[in-house]
C-alpha cells in the first residue's frame, strides 16, 4: 500500500469514515483493540489488535506508508489516544482526532460530574440504592466496595472482576431508545444512573428516560486527549484526509 489511511476505530464515528473513505475510493485500513468478542466491523480492510505502544505504531506506519492517520477511538480509550499523538508524531505522519461532542445537560436533568469511576463510586451512597452502572466493562473495581448498593450492570461483553457483591449483569449493546430504557429502569427500581460522558445519539436514550423518571446522573468527565488537533464531524474529518491521499 501506499498513501494509506489508517482509522483507530471502535466507534460509530470510525465506521462511518471508513464508510465515506472507501466510497472515495481511499484505501483504508481500520483498527481494532481485539477487546469485544463480536466487533461490528467497518468497510475496507481490518486488522485486529495493539501495535505494541508508540515504538510499535511509528513502525507499522512506516512499513505500511500510511499518509495518514484518524484517531476516532472512544473518548475515554486514553492509552491508544497517548500512544497515537507520540507513534505518528515519531513516524512523522500527519494525524488528526475525531472526537464526537460530549453531552449537554437540559432543563430537568439532574447531573453530577465527576472526574473519575472511583469519584463516580463516592458519590453514590448519597443519591440513591439501586444504581443502573453504564460505564463499560472496565473499572469496575472502583463500584466493588458498596456492598450495600444494588447494581444493574450493563455491558457489551462481560466485565473485568471485581463487581459489586450484589449486583445483576445486562449484557447488551445499543442503539437504545427512549421508551425501553424508561421501562427498564422502572422495572430494576433504578434510583441513581452512572455513565461516562460518551457522547453521541447511540446510548443517549438513558438520560432522556432519567429526566423523566427524576432519576439523578453521574457522569464521569472526559479525560484530557492532548497532542492532537480535532474536529468533532465525520464531514470535517472526512475533509481532512481528503487532502492528504492519493486516490
Ligand atoms: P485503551 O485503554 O486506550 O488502549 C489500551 C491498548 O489497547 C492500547 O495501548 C493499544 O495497544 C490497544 N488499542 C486500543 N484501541 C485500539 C485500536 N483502535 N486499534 C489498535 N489497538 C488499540 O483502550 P480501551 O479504553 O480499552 O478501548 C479499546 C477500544 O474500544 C478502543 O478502540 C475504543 O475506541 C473502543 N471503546 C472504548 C470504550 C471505553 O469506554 N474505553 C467504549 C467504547 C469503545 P498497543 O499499545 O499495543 O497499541
């Protein structure tokens, strides 16, 4: 290959880009961490794996004469998100962030920001007994300690031990809606929800459904990804990298 662009994907947002790069007839190249068992895979080719950190990155840029790089990982994926800005800087290989917007609070919402899961963890046992866990399946040692809270623990594949002791696992992936979500929280006596502010309209439904059963949220802020300039659009992303292939 040559005059490639590699996606660090992962998201709806990487999906899309790849997408809109192959039907520009760009030759695309997508990457998965390998975490979920059953990834929703996006057009053009794939591969499936760590590069082995920003040493390994630069290499594989290199080998591979990648043009370009986007990286549209998950907000909260900081790891890939460092080893990205210092592996493309190294290789010299221009890069831009994708990152969708954060969400915004509404009239009605009760939210409470924190900075971190196990600042997520602390805040809990004033706000509620029954706590509908939304963010992720790693990290959720931080909820382990509050043995007297009841979870409902909701995640794509199985979470990493330890979980709290008494909680019930929902194994599942969105796109979410409204109605089900409020039903679900109804159903489980949800009084407090916890999520990462992920951002995008796949897994918003639950703040909607929390409005309006008056069910407070914690919401964990986004960690800092420096290093890189972004664009928060597919559209501007697409633009960018555009302008810096052969087609
Ligand atoms: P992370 O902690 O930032 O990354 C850990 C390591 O996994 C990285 O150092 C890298 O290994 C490898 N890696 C991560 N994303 C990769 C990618 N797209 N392609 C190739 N290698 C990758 O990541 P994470 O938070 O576990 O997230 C893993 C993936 O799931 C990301 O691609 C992200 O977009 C997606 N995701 C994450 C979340 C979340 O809440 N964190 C939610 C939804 C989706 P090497 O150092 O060996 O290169």
């Amino acid at each position: 290959m040559n005059g490639g662009v590699l996606v660090l994907g992962g998201t709806s947002e990487a999906r899309a880009l790849a997408s809109a790069l192959v039907g520009h007839g760009v030759h695309v190249v997508s990457s998965l961490a390998g975490r979920v068992a059953a990834p929703r895979l996006p057009e053009g080719e794939v591969r499936i794996g760590g590069f082995g950190g920003p040493d390994g990155l630069a290499r594989w840029l290199t080998e591979h004469r990648i043009a370009a790089v986007v990286d549209a990982t998950h907000p909260f994926a900081e790891r890939i998100g460092a080893s990205a800005a210092a592996g493309t800087r190294q290789a010299g290989v221009p890069a831009l962030r994708l990152q969708r917007p954060g969400w915004e609070q509404s009239p009605g919402d009760d939210w409470h920001w924190v900075d971190t899961l196990a600042d997520a963890a602390a805040a809990l046992p004033g706000l509620g007994e029954r706590v509908f866990l939304t963010s992720g399946r790693q990290g959720l040692a931080a909820f382990a300690g509050l043995s007297r809270l009841w979870f409902l623990v909701r995640c794509v594949d199985p979470p990493e031990p330890p979980l709290p002791p008494s909680h019930e696992l929902l194994l599942s992936r969105g796109p979410y809606h409204v109605g089900e979500e409020r039903d679900l929280m109804r159903r489980y006596r949800v009084d407090v929800l916890v999520t990462k502010d992920s951002g995008g309209s796949m897994t918003a439904a639950k703040l909607e459904a929390a409005r309006e059963l008056a069910v407070p949220v914690v919401v964990v802020r986004r960690p800092a990804r420096p290093g890189m300039s972004a664009v928060s659009s597919t559209a501007d992303a697409l633009a960018w990298t555009l302008q810096r292939v052969n087609r």
